[in-house]
C-alpha cells in the first residue's frame, strides 16, 4: 500500500496478523502503484528509475529479497499493475509503449533463461484493463474504441497458444472485466458495464458470448465490484449515489442486499480494495474528511463491527479557505457538484468533488504547478 509517512509516498507491505512491515520502494519521485501476488508471495511494482512511471515490473518476495526485472528484453514502457494467476506461474499486463499499447504474458516460474514474456495483443486503442484466468489459462482484455462504430470491446485470449477466444463489441458503454470464475468449468467472467450512463455489474460467458445484467432495486448510481466471495456465493459492491459512498453485500442466492460497513465517508471503489480473509472478516481502506485515511477490519458477524487497523499520519493541518466557490456541472446529461476553494496565504486553488467522473475532469490539470487536487 501506498505510504507517505516520509514525506513522499512509497509502497509499504503489511502483514495486519503480525504486524510485520517494510518498505518497498525508494524512489525519489515517490511511487504509488504496485501489485501483490494472488499468493500473497510476491509484490510487483513498476521500477522507473527516472521517476517518470516509465521502466520495468519488478518482482520481490512479500517478506524481503532480491527484486528481479520480469521483463528485462522489452523496452521502457508506462504500466500500472499486473494480474497473476493463483499458482504465480503466470501473469498478464498492459503496457503503452511510443504511442501504442500492448497486452504482455510473462511466465513466472523462473527457469535458467530467467522470466519469458510474449506479447499477446497490440491495439492503438485505450485498454481499460487486463485479467488473467485464476488457472492461468486465459487472459481477459477490455478495450475502449472511442468515437469508432461500437463504444468498447471485449476479447478473451488462450494463454496456451494466444488464439482468440471470443471477441465481443459494445454498441453503447465500457465494459471493464474485474474477475474470472476460481472454477475453471465454468467460462465466466464478472465485469462492470456503464452502457446506460450508471456502471452496473455484469455477468459474461465468452463460450456462449452472453452479457447478464445483475439488477436490484438498491443499485442506483455507479455501483461498481470490489471483491467476488465465490465460496461464499457473494460480491460486495462499493455504490456512489448521491455523492455518498456505501458497501453492498450481495447474496448470490437469496438475490438480497446487506448494507455493511461504514455509512458516512469515502472508499476504493475499484476491485481488489477489499480483501476477504479466512474467518470471514474484510479489509479495506477507509477515510472522511475528519479523519485520516486509514485501514479497517469489518467483521464477520452481520458485518457491521469495525476495528481501526492502521491509521496514516495526518500531513495537513486543518485550515480555513479564504474563498469558496460552488458551481453545479452537467456532466455525461447528469447534474454534478463541485467546489473551489483557496486557503489563507495560499497561491493555489484547491479542486473538491465527491464524484468520481469529475474527479476524472479535474485530475487532467494535476500538473499544473498553482493547481493541486484532492
């Protein structure tokens, strides 16, 4: 997890059952994005010396070791995470590379030639993300065409011989694959698709090219998939609706919602930011605009007992804006709120949204040096 305890925020792991940590990174630009093994093994994390998020995926033991490059024959490339299988003998990426982007396979159990990776897909398209198969079988990539006849594409790959499997074009919307079936007889695949404005959960068989909308009367907003509890039959869902943020528990088999968790405040709202550990219980990070980020434990019983894990340091004081300003956006035919704010003796605007699709707007003048964003 990313850490800015130092000053610069750097990847830490922790283990919250014995409370070993350590630091993973040093870079003196900071680094924020990193990937953990389905294991829990290894850590994977992008090591660009020059700070500019362009270079190589490394791989290190979660407990300390030698990092090792898992890609050393391609060039530098602009990445973000990987996806690994549950016997970390394979993994996939995406990566952008001189104006293009590119879906790599890389097996991991290293031999005397050391990792070897193979490309698997090349597109000038926007990739929206990459999936391997828990048995390492195929890999799931998710494509947004742009202005093109159909808005966004599907297409599952063989990792075996990197044939085609399916390939599936969307009319209307971005489909974005978050996670294969652990069963490998079953060809399906959970993903989230926004065809009506709203991000919604989806099931996809790409043997029968089949999309099946997941409805309930309580999914209003974006709801979006954190965590597939398949031995349980459950998907917790994170739901922005009306500039809040709340944790759905969904079971499979009664077609009933448990609201869970905290009911005020902001949460990841992507997959994998909740992790389900043995007894039941979840792990995920939690904050509000009175209280530092931090790392909570929700219980297993009804799941609405809490315990505070680990708690950032505060790095900003509490203080006054001298102006604020509020304007009311219209963004994709829905209302948006958003405010401006400047502090006391401060030559710069701070940006305040709760909405994650203005957060998206805003955050393109992040490196405008009079501008920050939170």
């Amino acid at each position: 997890m990313p850490v800015n305890s130092s000053g610069k925020f750097q990847l830490e792991v922790r283990d919250f059952g014995t409370n070993y940590h350590r630091q993973i990174t040093k870079s003196s630009q900071g680094s924020i994005f990193g990937s953990i093994s389905s294991s829990g093994e290894y850590v994977y994390y992008l090591d660009d010396k020059g700070g500019n998020e362009i270079g190589h995926f490394v791989r290190e033991p979660f407990s300390g070791g030698k990092k090792v490059d898992i890609t050393p024959n391609l060039p530098s490339y602009f990445a973000y995470e990987v996806s690994s299988d549950y016997k970390d003998e394979r993994l996939c990426f995406y990566a952008s590379i001189k104006e293009k982007n590119y879906v790599y396979l890389v097996e991991t159990r290293q031999g005397k030639e050391g990792f070897k990776s193979k490309l698997l897909y090349e597109t000038e398209d926007l990739i929206l993300g990459t999936v391997i198969s828990p048995d390492g079988k195929q890999t799931c990539v998710s494509i947004s065409l742009g202005g093109k006849k159909n808005k966004s594409q599907v297409l599952v790959f063989d990792n075996n011989n990197g044939k085609l499997i399916c390939k599936i074009n969307f009319l209307a919307g971005d489909f974005i694959a978050q996670a294969f079936s652990v069963d490998s007889d079953k060809p399906l695949i959970l993903g989230i698709l926004n065809k009506d404005g709203f991000y919604r959960p989806v099931w996809f068989d790409f043997l029968k090219k089949q999309i099946t909308e997941i409805k309930n009367p309580k999914f209003k907003g974006n709801v979006f998939v954190l965590e597939w509890l398949e031995d349980q039959n459950k998907i917790l869902f994170g739901r922005e609706y009306k500039l809040k943020h709340s944790l759905l528990l969904y079971d499979l088999n009664k077609k009933t919602i448990l609201p869970i968790g905290p009911d005020y405040g902001s949460l990841d709202l992507f997959f994998g930011s909740v992790t389900s550990l043995l007894d039941g219980s979840l792990i995920l990070r939690w904050q509000s605009f009175d209280i530092p980020p931090q790392i909570i434990k929700i219980f297993d019983h009804n799941y609405q007992k809490t315990k505070s894990l680990y708690l950032a340091k505060r790095q900003i004081r509490k203080k006054k804006l001298l102006k604020v300003w509020f304007s009311s956006l219209l963004m994709a035919h829905r209302s948006k709120c958003g405010w401006l704010g400047q502090q006391k003796s401060k030559n710069f605007i701070l940006l305040l949204s709760t909405s994650t699709e203005v957060h998206m707007v805003l955050s393109m003048i992040l490196f405008l040096p009079r501008l920050r964003f939170y």
